[in-house]
C-alpha cells in the first residue's frame, strides 16, 4: 500500500495541486493547462496497476476540468506519450533496484506464499527487460512536438497520443480502443516454460 501511495502521490496529486494553484490566474486571462498523462492511462498490464492508475486519474482530472473550463475560454490539452522510456530513463537502474529491493523487503506474507519469490524475481526482470527493449523511442522529440503544438495551435487537439514509433503508436490503439477478449492476450505474454506462482506449482 506504501508503493501505491507514493505513487499516486506524485503522479496524480503531483499534477492536480499544480494545476489547481495556477488555475485562478488561467482563468483570468484565458490561458492553457496542458498536462501529460501517458498510454497507460488507456489500459493496464499486469505488474504495473499502481503506475496505469494515476495516469487514468490525471486522465480523468483533465477531461473533467476542460469541461469545466470551457465557460472561461480556457483550454484543457492532454499529452499521451507511448513508449518512450529509454527517452526519458525513466526508470534509472538505481531507482528501479531500490524500488524492487523495497517491495522484496514489504511483500506480504499471503502474497509471499502465494506466488514466490521466485516468480517475484522472475516478474521483477521481466519488467527491466521490458524498460530497455528497441520498443522504447530513443527520440523525444515527438513527444516535444506534440506539447509544442499542445501549447501554440489556436485549436489544440483534446488529446495527442504520441508512439515511439508507428508500430508503437498503433500497438497503443489497439490496447486502448479494441475489444478486450481480442486484446487480452497481449497483456499476457507468459510462456508455457516460465516460472508459475507457488501456489500454481503445488496445484500442478
């Protein structure tokens, strides 16, 4: 619960206390709030709910406030950024092994008997490997394009979801707009021979 509200707490309180202590001069002359969310506020893997949540919440917060918004003549632009880890380091191997030794140190009991370690650790890599795959855009600038244009255009778009790449970026519409019982096994990428939880193996 530690990691969930630490999480929560910077990416989606974070952007909605910003915003809300710089809206009374928005208002007064018109401006603009541009915030940036991320493809996963369109849909969630697994591993990652804690991370997916916020940006739905900011998501969210946005659509609600151009509403709001509109009366003033204030615009509300969202920033959808795909795959763009490697662009970013978002995940700095420092941070990202305090973050998995602090979960290894806090895991329940109940989820410690359940799944394993092992199949912790195996998950744990998983997502590393995942962080640093030729998936993730080396190249920010589309993303800088599309807060530029975000920032300038007269009409802005509601929302710009920017892909590392093509490929990328219809991978992302496919997650986020396509039935789930034809998307769901995207999310689920397991082999067979990978590591099971504990609990599966006993079962077996």
């Amino acid at each position: 619960m530690a990691a969930y509200r630490r999480v929560m707490e910077v990416n989606a309180f974070g952007p909605v206390r910003v915003t809300k202590a710089f809206l009374p001069l928005i208002r007064r002359v018109k401006g603009r709030v541009v915030n940036i969310t991320s493809e996963a506020g369109l849909h969630s893997p697994p591993s990652i709910s804690a991370y997916h949540m916020t940006k739905r919440a900011v998501e969210f917060f946005s659509d609600a406030l151009r509403h709001e918004m509109h009366k003033w003549g204030v615009k509300v632009v969202i920033v959808q950024p795909g795959s763009f880890a490697r662009a970013t380091d978002i995940a700095l191997p420092a941070v990202y092994n305090r973050f998995v030794e602090n979960l290894r140190n806090n895991v329940e009991e109940a989820v410690k008997e359940d799944y394993g370690m092992e199949y912790f650790d195996f998950k744990m890599e998983q997502m590393r490997s995942w962080l640093t795959v030729d998936i993730q855009g080396k190249d920010p600038n589309p993303v800088i394009d599309a807060m530029a244009d975000a920032v300038t255009l007269t009409t802005p778009a509601h929302r710009y979801l920017v892909g590392s790449s093509f490929e990328d970026y219809v991978n992302k519409i496919w997650l986020g707009y396509f039935p789930t019982q034809w998307t769901d096994y995207t999310e689920r990428p397991e082999k067979e021979s990978d590591p099971k939880p504990a609990m599966l193996q006993k079962n077996i």
